[in-house]
C-alpha cells in the first residue's frame, strides 16, 4: 500500500480570539489516496476552511503532526512552506484572489515564473485555452466576470501540474450555471493531471462527485460520515 498524499494524525489548532484562545479544530485523524477526491462539508463554522488551510501550511497546526508527500510541514518554517505549496500544491480560494494589476495570462504564469520556468507564458497561454479562456488572456480581472475570474484562478492553481489541489469554496461566489462549470473543470483538472483533490464546499451536488466525503461538525470529524 502507498504512504498517503496528505496524514493528518491528533491535529487540533487553536487561534488567539478578542475574547482569548478559541479551539477551532481537535484531534483530526485523517488520511487522503494519492489521486482521491475528498469533499469537506459541515455547517458554517464548523472548522472546514481551517482544516484545508492546515493541510496547505498556511495555518500551523497547534499540535499533531502533518505530512504531506512524506514532508512534515509542522516543522517548516514559512519560507520552507511557501516552497512546498509552489512545488506541490495548487490553492483556489472563493474569492479568487488574482492580481488587480495583471493580465489574466500574468496571473497564470506567475507561480511558474517563481518556479523559474522559462516556458512560463506559453504554458500558462495552455492552461488558460484549457479552461475556455484564450481569448481573455489580455484582459484583467477588473474586466471579467466572476466566472472568468474563478476560472484564471483554477489555471493559475493548476499551471505548475500540483501534485495536490485544495478548493475552498471554489464555486461560493459563482451563480449556478458557472458554478456548475467550476465543477466541471476541478474533476476534469484532476482526470487530466491525477492530482488529489480536496475540496471545502456546501454544494450537494459537488460533494456527491467526490470519492468521498469528510464531514465537521464543532471543529471534530464526524465518524459517521467519513467513510466512501
């Protein structure tokens, strides 16, 4: 059997509120496949976003252990982070997070020019003829739609061929017929590229696209609902 992708073991985090410490996450014991897709659903608050962005590195678990592709990411500090998420990962938030100031070309490469990638532009012109929008690659986000924009932001994510690909809430912002689109290109982007796949979503039918579904419910896995 292969070593997981992503081994979460007894990782709970707790965040610094105006009221003081607030647990948010406790005791998470959870392994995802090399090429899975795992849905992470759960009522508003229940810890979903924290525990993607604690699989990403991009909040330190308070305790327990995390390892992705065999590499601790509780003992990195944050420039060791920065470079595994760009080796490795792939991040698509809700609010898509593109830069004001570029192109929807630029916006794509840039992940594979930090990569040192000479190819950059022409992979990233790829990338976005990938997900329908060579013809936008000149214009910015400013100019485009929230699907547009959602869509730039899924090439840019998926451009470097991530081994692992977090979502959250990738289609939140999004009317139904483009959040259906969304959803069509996650699955296709991970046929094409096999990357694992997990996503946070309140989407039914999203989940129900997944390989398997990982419900949270007070920041802890509920056991019921955590099987295939």
């Amino acid at each position: 059997m292969t070593d997981p992708v992503l081994s979460l073991s007894n990782v709970s985090l707790t965040l610094m509120g105006n009221a003081g410490p607030v647990d948010i996450l406790h005791d998470i014991v959870l392994d995802v496949s090399q090429g899975e897709t795992v849905g992470l659903v759960g009522p508003s608050g229940s810890g979903k976003s924290s525990l993607l962005m604690v699989m990403g590195g991009l909040e330190m678990a308070s305790s327990g252990s995390v390892l992705s592709l065999n590499q601790d990411l509780t003992a990195m500090n944050e420039d060791q982070l920065a470079r595994f998420r760009r080796d490795h990962m792939g991040v698509v938030f809700q609010s898509f997070h593109l830069i004001p100031t570029m192109t929807a070309l630029e916006n794509v490469a840039t992940p594979l020019e930090l990569a040192g990638d000479k190819d950059a532009f022409t992979k990233a012109a790829a990338e976005l003829a990938a997900v329908g929008l060579a013809d936008r690659a000149d214009h910015y986000p400013s100019q485009m739609s929230g699907g547009e924009q959602q869509r730039v932001a899924l090439a840019r994510a998926s451009a470097p061929r991530p081994r692992i690909l977090l979502a959250d809430e990738p289609t939140g912002n999004l009317d139904e017929t483009n959040g259906r689109a969304i959803m069509d290109l996650l699955f296709d982007l991970r046929d094409r590229q096999g990357a694992t796949l997990i996503m946070v979503t309140h989407s039914a039918d999203l989940a129900a696209r997944c390989d398997r579904v990982v419900r949270l419910r007070d920041g802890r896995i509920d056991p019921a609902k955590a099987a295939a």
